[in-house]
C-alpha cells in the first residue's frame, strides 16, 4: 500500500501508535475476539463486507480518477439485482421441468457475469452521454455540477425501473438448491461461501490490475496529474470510459451476487449506495485501496450491531463511530494522498 | 523538424503570443530566451497541445500539430518536460518512468530506456522504488526529464530545468541535456539563466512580450548589445 511506504521514514512506535493502526487493529482484536464465540458474525461481515468492498472500491475509483462524486451508484446496484433476476429465474424455471445438475451449478455465475457486463455497458453508456458532454463544455464548479447530475440520474434511473419492470420485489430464496455447509459448528449457505469467493477473486483480480497492467497505472496516472498523464500519451476519454465501465460493473456484480439477501426493486440501491459513502468517508475519498479494507470494516460494525442492540440502529453506530474517527482525522482512516485531480 | 508560423495564443481573453515564428532542424539545440511573462512557456504549451492556438501554424516533420489533443501530440514523437513537472506524486520512481514509456508497446524498447536512463541519472537508479512526491527537488526534476525521453521522442521540449534549483544541480541537469543532444536528440530549452544557456546551444530566439525580437547563433547573441544590457548585465 503507498500509505505505508510513505510511513517508511517515521519511527515505529509512532507508525502503530497512528489512529489508522488503531483502528485497523482494534477491529482485527474485535472480530477475533467475537468470531470465538459468533462465528456467524464473522461469517456474515465477510461476506456483506466483500460486496461492500466492490462497491466502495467503485466509488473511490470514479471519485479518484473523474472527480466525480457519484450518488448514482447505488443504481449500478439495482441494475446488476435486475439482471441476475432475470436472467436465473428463467433457467431455474427450466430446470424445475428437466434438470440438469451441471446447468445449475453454471446458471448462476451466468447470471452474475452478465450482470458485471450490463452493469459496465450502462457506466460506459453514462460517462458517453452525461459526462463527456459536460467535460467538454465546462470544468467549472466540476464536482458539484457532477454531483447534481448523478442525483438526477438517480432519481430518474430509479423512476424509469418503476415504470418498466413495476414495485413489487423480484428476489430468489438462494442460488444453489444444495445443503448447507457446516463449519466451525455454524452451518453456512452456500450462496454466502460462494459470494464471499466472488468478492476475493474480483477483489484480487481488480488490486492486480491497477497494479500490474499499464491501463490500470494510466489511471492512476490520470487520478495523480490529469495533464502530466496526457502528456505521456494516456487517452483521457478512454481512461475515463473505462473508469465508470470498471465501477459500474464492479457495483453490478456485487448487487447480482447479493440477490438472495437483496430482492430486486427500483430502490434496492439506496442502501448499499449509503454504506459505500460510509466506507469511502471512512477511508479516504479517492482511496482505492483503503476503500476494500473500510468495506470490511463497516460491515463488521453492521454485524456487530445488528446481532448486540438492534436491527434499526445497523447504521447509527457505523455512522457514530466514523463522525468520531473523523474528528480525529479529518483526512479518513486511510489519509489519502490522492486529491481531486483538479483541486491540486 | 519543427516549424512554428504566425502563431497567436493566449488564454481566455488574454492574448500572450503575437505571430511568434521559429524553427528547429533535425539534431538542433535551440533555445527560447526572454523575460517572465514573454510567453515562452505559452509557447511550448501550444506546441504540446495544452493550449490551442488561436491562429498560425505548428508542423511537426511537415505535418500539422496544431489542434491535436496532447496525448495524439506526445505519441507523434513529441516529448513535453513542463516546469510544474506533472510527475505523479504517489507512484514510485520506476513506475514514473514506466508510464514515461506508456506508447511504447515493445518491452525489450522499454527496458532500454530505461537502462538509459539510468545511466544518464545514476541517481534515479538509487532511488528506484522511492516514491516521486518524496524526492528531493534536483531529483524531480531528473525524474521529469528522465520521463519525458523514457519514449526515445523525436523532439524534446524542456521548460526552465534549472528553475529552483542550486547552481551545481543546474549543471548537472544542462550536462545531462548536451548528452542527449550529443545522441542526437533534438531539443528546445526554455531558459531564463541567458549566460549558461547561450554558451550551451547552437540557436536561440529572444521572446519579448509575446513577440519574436531577436534570433541568432548563441556565440553571437552573446555579444549582441541589446541581449548583453538586457539580459547579461553588461
């Protein structure tokens, strides 16, 4: 990670005394110490935190690289859960008749995939047709221009669903018609086992390929110095098509694999929309990186809530506890060094 | 190589070039010399597409520049160090210079370059993984310049290197330039410290409000009395 490269010069003690460290070691202390005695709640807050991590990662991406503050993510959501439910329940209909074992292993991870591509269409569709145009008449006020133009597209992307696909909730009990799995003496869908092996791979595929690849380094590249970027021949309008693609379709696929717990309906979206702005926040706009560990974090502390005092305050203490954090760091767990491209 | 005509420029309403005209020919080692706000640097900038002329013309090997976007400028050969340097902060020393070589698709090309320039800046070699927003000001600067040729471009545009910098780094910098020159590297240097810089080219144009004033052979510039009061304190 850059942050602690960068930390290389100060001394250690000061290193694990920092708030992040803390942070970052009290809730590894926390689910340890927890998961002793629940296993449920570790199990449930890496799978929820997974997906939690692809959407934030999406958010950090857009906001780090475009600048753009993106209140319609949350829709990429919605449109992977639409997707997957129509694409799975048909083939499940299917195979109620004549089954075939090898169909419905495969039907679902059919569904999910399409639902990353759909997902990236729709991102690359709206940075073509929103973003681009408005880049290309005005840079002025950027982000909060941005901002406005993603909550319209919310409220529009939300309403249109209403409009064609109706209310009502399309959701499936679960993926794969198989018994659950014990372990650790908890027994475990295997929806989540799968979900949660979803989450790693994309999240492994994804670090791989902003680290590695020479498209991922031209965006970090462009999130670091816009015109320095240009200057080495990096394409902006492909970089930032390819931005909203990879985000969208990071949001999609998270919102497809979570259908068994998230029934599709026009509003689906809010929430997982709300908890990556809690995850982002927390770890620092713009921080990629920090992003997938906050996702982590912040469904721990949903879990955690939710099981000790209540359902309804599953957001109240995620969002005390980052207001706190915030106090003392101003700049996220994380301190990002990546500014707004056009703020520097 | 390149030949600049007529050019205007500017920003918004405010125009900063007035026909500026110049050419430099293949291996040439010319130089932009004038005062602050002369419009040297506007004039590198349109060059590099950063800026879009508002009329003339810019020819690159003949062919028209003027108006391309600066990344379709950068892949035509044209190689931009601007003097706010651009680097990317939280990348390391080797990744800045990857990214140097972001067109060049041939990894055995690439691994030359930077062989390259690692021997022409020994000390970027040193500090390899180190992150470019913690190196010291000399070193940005190598780090910019070791960039901006990671590319092997045909024309190299540098903006003030010596700008900030202690006079023995400033040497450093300029010995690095005659080397790539001595390869063969085509070079137009934007300079304010006229002394160094007019020992050190084969040509240069005097910028003056936006204006082409003068135009020479370094060695006779040097002794021309309007450079000399003006610029040598003689």
């Amino acid at each position: 990670m850059t942050t602690a490269k960068n930390l290389r010069s100060v001394p250690l003690a000061r290193r694990l005394l920092s708030a992040t460290w803390i942070t970052v070691g009290l809730a590894v202390v926390v689910t340890l110490l927890v998961s002793l005695r629940y296993p449920i709640i570790l199990v449930n807050s890496l799978v929820t935190g997974g997906m939690w991590a692809l959407m934030a990662a999406g958010l950090a991406l857009v906001f780090g690289v475009m600048n753009i503050p993106n209140f319609a993510h949350g829709e990429f959501f919605m449109v992977g859960t639409l997707v997957a439910y129509y694409v799975f329940t048909p083939i499940h209909k299917m195979l109620l008749k004549n089954p075939s074992p090898l169909l419905s292993v495969v039907a679902p991870f059919a569904g999910i995939l399409l639902a990353g591509v759909v997902g990236a269409v729709v991102g690359l569709t709206i940075e073509f047709l929103l973003f681009r145009q408005l880049r290309r008449r005005s840079k002025e006020q950027w982000v909060m221009n941005t901002f406005l133009l993603t909550a319209g597209l919310s409220v529009i992307l939300i309403n249109g669903t209403q409009l064609i696909w109706g209310t009502e909730f399309k959701g499936i009990p679960r993926y794969w018609e198989v018994r659950p799995l014990v372990l650790l003496g908890v027994s475990l869908s295997v929806d989540r086992v799968v979900v949660f092996g979803i989450a790693l791979v994309t999240i492994l595929a994804f670090w791989l390929f902003m680290r590695r690849s020479s498209l991922g380094r031209a965006m970090r590249a462009v999130a670091q110095d816009e015109v320095g970027a240009q200057l080495m021949g990096i394409d902006l309008n492909l970089v930032h098509m390819l931005t909203l693609g990879l985000s969208s379709a990071l949001a999609a696929l998270s919102g497809a694999s979570l259908l068994f717990m998230f029934p599709s309906y026009p509003t689906v979206g809010l929430k997982p929309l709300y908890v990556a702005w809690y995850v982002v926040i927390l770890a620092g706009l713009g921080n990629v990186e920090g992003a997938i560990a906050g996702g982590f974090i912040v469904a721990l502390l949903q879990t955690l809530t939710s099981y000790f005092i209540g359902v309804g305050w599953e957001d109240v203490v995620p969002t005390a506890l980052i207001i706190l954090i915030l106090l003392f760091k101003p700049s996220g767990l994380f301190g990002s060094e990546v500014k707004g491209i056009w703020e520097q | 190589m390149l030949e600049i005509k007529g050019l205007d420029a500017g920003y918004d309403f405010l125009q900063v070039l007035w026909e500026v005209g110049l050419d430099v020919a293949e291996g040439e080692f010319v130089a932009l010399l004038g005062p602050n706000g002369a419009g040297k640097t506007t004039t590198l900038r349109a060059v590099a597409g950063l800026v879009a002329p508002t009329r003339g013309e810019v020819l690159f090997r003949g062919r028209s520049v003027r108006g391309l976007p600066a990344h379709q400028v950068s892949r035509q050969g044209i190689s931009f160090v601007s003097e706010t340097l651009n680097l990317f902060p939280a990348m390391s020393v080797h990744e800045n210079l990857l990214l140097g070589a972001y067109t060049v698709r041939d990894a055995a090309r690439q691994q030359a370059s930077l062989d390259f320039v690692f021997e022409l800046f020994p000390r970027l070699h040193e500090r390899r993984d180190q992150l470019a927003g913690t190196l010291s000001g000399g070193e940005r600067k190598m780090l910019a310049i070791a960039r901006g040729i990671m590319s092997s471009p045909a024309l190299l545009l540098v903006d003030e290197p010596s700008l900030g910098l202690a006079p023995m780094l400033t040497l450093a910098v300029f010995e690095a330039l005659q080397t790539l020159r001595r390869r063969g590297m085509t070079i137009l240097l934007v300079e304010q410290n006229v002394n160094t810089t007019l020992h050190l080219v084969d040509r240069a144009y005097v910028l003056e409000q936006g204006r082409v004033v003068l135009q020479g052979k370094g060695a006779d510039l040097l002794n021309d009395p309007h450079v000399q009061k003006a610029y040598l304190g003689i």
